[in-house]
C-alpha cells in the first residue's frame, strides 16, 4: 500500500482521526474516531475508498486513557483497513505562541514549548500534549508533525495583533493571536475556485461551530481576526461568551467571591448558548427548541456575528464575500439567513432557496458582495503540511 498520513485531532475524551495517501494529501483513505475515553470506549470508522466501516466498543478498563486509545487506533488500522501503516502523523495544535510561525517537527524541545502554552488553551491544549506523548511512546520511530491553529494568523500587522498594555507585558507573550487557523488556511486554499474576486480580494470567513470566530483575508492571507490571546474571545461560542467587558472579570472577583478557577469553568463551560438558553449549548436543539430563552441565545448569536462581520469589513476597507463554514456555518441554513440578512447593508442579496439547499452560492446573480458556504477539511491540511515538510512521496524518506 502507498505510504500513508495518520492526522489525530484529541480532545478530552475524545481522539478523531484521518489517514490520508502519502501522495495525495486531499485523498482521505479513512475517518474515524474513539470517543468516551475512561468510560464507554467506543470506536467508529467509515471508508470509501476502502468500502468498509465499523463500529467497535471496549470496557472501560481497555481504554482509560490517551495511550490506550492510540493503541487500539493503531492496532484496528494494521488489522482491519488493508494494513494501513502510516509513515508519518500530523496533530492539530490549538496554540503556537510566539514561537511556531508555521508546522513543525515534534521534538522534545517542541513539545516542552507547547505544553507551556497550556495555561492560554486549558480546553485543548493539554489533550494534544497527552496524544503527542502517547504516540511517542507507541511509535517512538514515527516522525510527528504539529500544526497550529495560530499560524496563519502571522501575517497580522503588529496593530491588529496588540493590546493597548503595558509594552513590558506585551513583550511576554500578551496579545491577540487568533484561532481555526488551518480550517481558515483550507478555506482560503479554495476561495480560487469558488470566485477569483474572492482569492485576490477581501473576504470575511466564518468559521461557526462550537467554537466560533471569524476571520478577514485580503488575497487569501490573515489580516484580523476576532479571537484574541485564548479562544474565549470574539463571537458567542457553545459555552464560551466571546467578547466580555474585563471589568466583569473584576467584578466576580471581588463582589461575587469567585477565584480564578471557577471564573475559568465559567467562561469555558457555563457561558455562550448554554448559559443564555439554559437549554443546550448545541445549536441544533436550540433551532428545535420552543424556549424563549433558546430564541434569545440564537438571535445574541446572529447579532455578535453581525456586529463582528463591520469589524472585520472594516479591516479590509470594504467586503467582497462572506464564506461560512464548520459545524453550524455549513448546517443551519436559518443562521446563515439571519446573518446575511443583517449585513445587507454591506451588499448581500440573499438568494433564499439556494441558502435552504446549502449553496454553495447563497447570494443572487448581481449581489454586490457575494457569500458561499464551504465544508472546511482540516484534516487534508494538516496532512498536505506533513507531506511537504517530511517531503513524503519524494525520493527523500521522511527521516532525511
């Protein structure tokens, strides 16, 4: 079998994985993922490619942490998907820092420095610490590569991407860095041929999911974005409240007794579209709900996006498109109507029955701005990066 990509993406309890052709990046072989680490083992693959899916349980005993899951990962590709044997393997890396401008090769030196950026991603970060290390022991002989979701946003001039702080504190690392950098990174790879206009003007991307942000691009390249330091910043989220006046944050310190610690599980898991619904954080269920408090949560969600999509218009002096993409940007047709709907002013002509049927186009013939949407695969991204710094499929094995 050709030489093959293996790209993990780890969450909590989670480990989503893709195997990718050595030669093809783009070509996925394999999805899947082994979900309810530690308490209901469950792995789930499907392949076109390879016309198999599967679906397996463990105990919990079986799988009780990242190492054990890897494990099974690997074992169920050797046995069941044609002896899949990957040469190398990517990881999506939500935080880069100052350091890491684009992907890297994972060495002990590089994985000391993304596990001291823990403290700026505590909802992911660690776990992609854990998977890297887990590999590592697993596969001591198999190079990896981090990606991160940071890097494409280097290119920001130096005002997009400061606080008005002291410069001492600026000097250590405080300021905005931005997020989904390799789904942006996809999408703008695709914007030539959704619409020329788009990949050599200014289009907005937004990246709607759980996590949600947006991102301004002149000729495919960053140039604002709306998360900031850490990903709570920017737009409503599912449990995370984007843009927050800091004196809040004092405010709960010294009038409501709470630490640093249960402020933390507060913006990370209580706040967004489940702390304003009191329904749900998932988007879907509030689409289906009947609360009133549901109705509020998506229209505070509309509203921060609209508000958000000026800011970003007015960074490029002007708009051309609007790309929606990720879980809700590419699933909810009502959002993307509220959306588009709220920024007519900025020349979007809805075309309502393409938006229902999920485009790609969703604006008329003669909108003066144009809006498509665009499944986002960061996966391929991250695999065509290991490709090219491993120079995979060349006559150079990767541990040249």
């Amino acid at each position: 079998m050709t030489d093959t990509i293996l790209v993990l993406n780890a969450g909590s309890s989670s480990i989503k994985f893709s195997v990718h052709d050595g030669s093809r990046p783009t070509a996925t072989i394999l999805d899947g993922q082994i979900e309810g680490i530690g308490v209901a083992p469950r792995l789930v693959a499907t392949s076109k490619a390879l016309e198999t899916s599967a679906e397996h349980r463990f105990a919990s005993s079986e799988v009780p942490d990242h190492d054990a899951a890897i494990a099974k990962i690997l074992v169920w590709l050797a046995e069941h998907s044609g002896g899949i044997r990957p040469v190398a393997a990517g990881h999506r890396v939500v935080h880069g820092g100052e350091r890491f401008s684009g992907p890297v090769r994972i060495d002990a030196t590089v994985l000391a420095e993304i596990e001291r950026l823990v403290p700026l991603a505590p909802l992911h970060q660690p776990h992609h610490v854990a998977a890297i290390r887990a590999l590592a022991r697993i596969a001591p002989d198999l190079p990896q590569i981090a990606c991160f979701d940071t890097s494409f946003h280097r290119t920001q001039d130096v005002l997009a991407r400061s606080f008005a702080l002291p410069r001492a504190l600026t000097e250590r690392g405080i300021r905005r860095y931005g997020f989904h950098g390799i789904s942006y990174e996809y999408i703008a790879s695709m914007l030539d041929g959704l619409a020329p206009t788009l990949a050599r003007g200014r289009t907005v991307v937004a990246h709607l999911g759980n996590g949600a942000s947006l991102c301004a691009m002149r000729e495919g390249t960053s140039v604002a974005t709306s998360m900031g330091m850490t990903a709570l910043d920017g737009l409503v989220m599912g449990t995370r409240p984007g843009n927050l006046d800091p004196g809040v944050i004092l405010h709960l310190m010294q009038r409501e007794g709470m630490d640093a610690e249960r402020i933390e599980q507060l913006l990370y898991h209580e706040s967004g579209l489940l702390g304003v619904s009191g329904v749900s954080s998932d988007m879907r269920r509030l689409l289906a709900s009947h609360e009133p408090t549901a109705r509020e949560a998506i229209d505070l969600f509309v509203h921060r996006i609209v508000r958000e999509v000026g800011s970003m218009a007015a960074a490029l002096g002007g708009i051309d498109g609007l790309v929606f993409t990720a879980g809700i940007g590419e699933n909810a047709p009502a959002i993307r109507a509220g959306v588009l709907g709220g920024c007519r002013w900025l020349g979007f002509e809805i075309d309502e029955a393409a938006n229902l049927r999920g485009g790609p186009e969703l604006t008329r013939p003669g909108s003066k701005a144009l809006s498509f949407v665009v499944a986002t695969d960061e996966n391929s991204m991250i695999a065509r990066h290991v490709r090219e710094l491993l120079r995979i499929g060349s006559n150079s094995t990767p541990d040249e």
